[in-house]
C-alpha cells in the first residue's frame, strides 16, 4: 500500500446540493487537496503541445452520433469516418452516451489532426492523423489510491446520516449491501447506533475527478453491539468477500431480506385474502414499498424462472442450491439480463416493485421454499457462509490488524492537528493551520 494518503472529506459530487463544510473542519490534515468545489467530474484535458492546433471541447449530444458531432465541429466526412473508425477497435461505440466529452484538434488549415478521449477512469483514447488516416492508441492517466475514513452517529437512518458525513450513494448502497446478511435494516436501526466506514477512492492525479472504490472495513455499532467487517480475498479461486473479526464469512446462503427500506406489510400465515375474500395461508411475506425499488437476490443461484405467472404477475424463482428456493412476485419488471437459467449473485437486482398479477397495490410478496415447500422466512435457521482457516485465517488477521491501525493513525492525526490548532488559537497564531505529517 504505497501511495495510501489521506483525503478530505469532501463531496466530489459537486451536483448535489449538500452545504459544503469548509475542508479543514471536516479534516484538518489535508487542507492541501483541492477543494471539493474544484473537482470537475469527466473531462480530461490533455492537449498536443503544438500551439497551432486550434482545440475544441466538444460532447456528445441527444440524438447525435460521432459522426455529426465530429462534422459539426469541423471535421471532413472522411476524415471523421476514418478517426472514428479507428476509435472503434478501442472503443465499443454503441456505449457512447450522451454526455460524453471529446477534444477536437485541428490543423491550421481546418483539418482534423487529432481526437481525444476517456476511456475509463484511467485510460484514455487519442487518436491521431497518421501517413495512412488515422492510428488510435491508449495512453494510461496516472492516479493515485487513497483511503477514506468516515463515521457518523445514526440520526433517521444510516442511508442519510452516512450522507450528511459526506459518503456517496454508491458506497453506502454497497455499505448496507455488505451488512444485509447481519442486520435487518428496517427493524434494527435505532437513533444514536454508529457507523464507521473505511475506503478507497483513486484521484486523478490533478485531483480534478475521483472514482470510488472497494470498503475496506465497515462497522456499525447497533445498541452499544459493533458489527465489523474486512475485506479479504481468500486464496483459493473466491471472489474478495467481507468477513467478521473471527474470520466467518458475512454472507449467508440466504439474506433475511431482499429489499431494502421496505415496510413488512402482511405475514406468513392463515389470513383473509385481500382480493379473494375468503381465509387462507398466505404462503410468504409482504414488504411494501415505492414501485420501482429494487429486489435482490436472496442467496447466489440460478434463477428457475422469470416470466408471468398467473396471480403472482411478473415472477421471478432463484434456485440457490438443492434444498433452497425463493419466489419474488408482482414486479413492475424484472432486472437486467434477468432470465430463466441465468446465474445470479447474492443482492444483485432482479426485478423491482410493482403491482402485475392479483394485488390491491403495490408490493414485493417473498416466498422462501425448502426442499420444494414454501416456508416462514422469519423463522429460518439461515445457514452461514464459509469461516477462514490455516493460513487464510492468518492473512485475514494481518490484514485485519493493519487496516486497524490505519484508522487508530487517521483518527489520532485529526486530534493532534485539532490540539495543534486549538494551540495556536491560546497563542494568538492568527489562526494558522499546522499540519502534521502523514504517519
Ligand atoms: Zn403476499
């Protein structure tokens, strides 16, 4: 871990209308990243040097290919055709986006000379005039790995008070994602819980656009009870996956629920049916909640069927292994690339909310079968995921261990730097900064 440094917390989303706490506040010791304000998301400008190019930014706009889009700004229809024909042995152009920015440089005499693009967060496309037309090659856009560090006191709910701490969307999704298979969400959140979060962000090297990245460690402490959980790749063939301080696997073979920020609205059980009038076992439960939110898989599998299914609307059945099934019911549609057959991983989306089939309104109706029968879901002994051992359970402690100490560092270096400014203030320093070194 090379190039681990510090970095503020800031909100890189400059869309979002979240008041913006001055830097140094948040985090004393890295007043000298660019301000969040500063960072301007999907441009790269990276020139030719020769200043008699005449650049220009340009982007694609809706109803517009690279073809007009390039004409537009200039260029001859061969020439065009030939840069984009080159860009397209590194580029799938039916991915392009509208929004998506381009550089333009033409030659004095109006010609096109070069074009330049993002590929990813760290590549980019240029192509260039070259004896035959036009050559395409990808260049590498350096960046650096940081870590972040952020914790909260639970307000509502940890969606928004991770939120207000400046966390983005993605990762808190991937946050509650991670402690889905642990904790109920809706029942076992109370006011004054916590939440403490540790992950990697990469920077541009101008620090002009951020990419988040993988959550080191998360922990949530629920009723004075932490939940901590590492990421670790264990050694053999498995996918990196998050495990608890004794090295068992956080992922269990079914999560307890398969939607997020939903309401149980009706029970397993004997109950009059809403639509039919008459008793009967309501074979599942009921969460309900806002059409369109999603439903994840409860467990990896392959999913049985995906179709319209009678009363039940549009349906979908994972097969998880040879003693577990789960239906999911009404959806409004299913997910992408959801079909009969398809291999599905644990909380993937695979279908959203809705009110298809014989429903009073909108809900997820979640049957769990075992061994070919549906059964209580709340009463399910749910199975446990793997548990590290030998000379895995070895490398998951190390691991464990050093990104504790990373945040004890983090933790103890905002102090000393809010004592060394609390001391300056005593001294009448102006107010002056000290920072202290990175350990
Ligand atoms: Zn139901």
């Amino acid at each position: 871990m090379g190039n681990l440094l510090d970095f503020p917390a800031s909100n890189p989303q400059n869309s979002d209308s979240r008041p913006i706490i001055p830097l140094e506040e948040v985090y004393p010791d890295s007043v000298n990243y660019a301000p969040s304000d500063e960072i301007a998301p999907e441009s790269v400008n990276i020139h030719p040097q020769e200043a008699e190019y005449d650049l220009k930014e340009i982007s694609i706009k809706r109803g517009q290919g690279m073809m007009d889009v390039l004409v537009n700004s200039g260029a001859g229809r061969q020439d065009a055709y030939n840069a984009i024909k080159a860009l397209s042995a590194h580029y799938d152009m039916k991915k392009l986006q509208v929004g998506q920015a381009l550089q333009a440089a033409y030659n004095p005499d109006g010609s096109l000379a070069e074009l330049t693009m993002q590929k990813s967060f760290d590549h980019m496309i240029r192509v260039s005039r070259s004896e035959t037309g036009f050559e395409a090659t990808i260049e590498d856009l350096p960046s650096l790995k940081l870590t972040r560090h952020v914790q909260g006191v639970i307000d509502d709910s940890l969606f928004l008070s991770a939120y207000q701490e400046g966390l983005p969307n993605s990762v808190i999704v991937n946050m509650i994602r991670i402690f889905s298979f642990d904790v109920d969400f809706q029942r076992e959140i109370r006011k004054g819980d916590s939440f403490e979060i540790l992950y990697e962000r990469k920077m541009s090297e101008d620090g002009r656009r951020v990419e988040e990245g993988n959550i080191l460690f998360a922990k949530l402490i629920l009723r004075g009870k932490p939940i901590s959980l590492y990421r670790y790749q264990p050694q053999k063939g498995h996918f990196a996956d998050y495990f608890h301080e004794n090295g068992k696997s956080a992922k269990k073979a079914l999560m307890r629920t398969p939607i997020e920020g939903a309401r149980l609205s009706s029970y397993y059980g004997k109950r009059k049916h809403p639509v039919l009038g008459y008793t009967r076992m309501h074979k599942g439960l009921d969460f309900s909640a806002p059409t369109g939110t999603p439903i994840m898989a409860a467990g990896d599998g392959i999913v049985e069927r995906a179709s319209r299914y009678g009363a039940y609307g549009n349906y979908v059945r994972i097969r998880h292994n040879g003693t577990y099934k789960t239906a999911y019911a009404h959806l409004s549609k299913y997910g992408r690339g959801i079909k009969s057959g398809k291999r599905v991983k644990q909380g993937q989306i695979i279908g959203y909310v809705g009110a298809t089939g014989r429903v009073t309104g909108r809900h997820l109706h979640y049957e769990v079968f075992v061994n070919g029968k549906q059964v209580n879901p709340l009463r399910l002994k749910i199975p446990t995921g793997i548990t590290l051992a030998g000379k895995d359970k070895q490398k998951f402690l190390t691991l464990a261990g050093d990104i504790n100490n990373q945040i004890t560092a983090k933790k103890k270096n905002i102090l000393l730097t809010w004592n060394q400014k609390i001391a300056l203030n005593d001294t009448g320093g102006g107010g002056e900064m000290l920072v202290m070194p990175s350990p």
